[in-house]
C-alpha cells in the first residue's frame, strides 16, 4: 500500500467530518478528512502510512451506523478532458 490517504465509501449521507475523523482516530492521527456531500463517500488523510493500512485492515467492511463501509486506497483524480469545441 502506498500513501496515507484512504477512499471512505458507503457513507450515511448525514455523516460529518468530525464524526469520520473521531472513527478514524482510534487507528493513529488523522490529518484531513473531506466528505463530499450529497455523495455518500469521503477521503481520510492519516499521519502514516502504516496508519492507514491499519485503519483500512479494520474499518474496511465494518459497520458504521447501519452501513458497510468501504475503505481503500485513494487513487489519483483522474483529469477531466474537455470536449467543448471551439
């Protein structure tokens, strides 16, 4: 695994950061988390990577508020092209 920054997928939709990042605390510092909302997934930033791969070893497939969650790596955005002419 590389890097510390996890995908969170499966989200209630009323989940916040602060609630992410108190689930995430129990597994070592957490730098950042992003939800984005409306969309049910977020991302969580660890301090390490070992970090990381502990919180996804044990997050990934848990429940949380009555949803599985699921929890990855977090793979580059991709670019968008634009495909307007002009």
């Amino acid at each position: 695994m590389q890097g510390s920054k996890l995908y969170v997928g499966n989200l209630d939709y009323s989940v916040g950061n602060e609630e992410l990042k108190k689930l995430f605390s129990d597994y070592g510092e957490v730098k950042e988390v992003k939800i984005i909302e409306g969309k049910g997934f977020g991302f969580v930033e660890m301090s390490t990577q070992a970090e990381a791969e502990k919180a996804k070893k044990e997050l990934n497939s848990s429940e949380f508020r009555g949803r599985t969650l699921k929890v990855d790596v977090a793979r580059p955005r991709k670019t968008r092209r634009d495909y307007r002419r002009y």
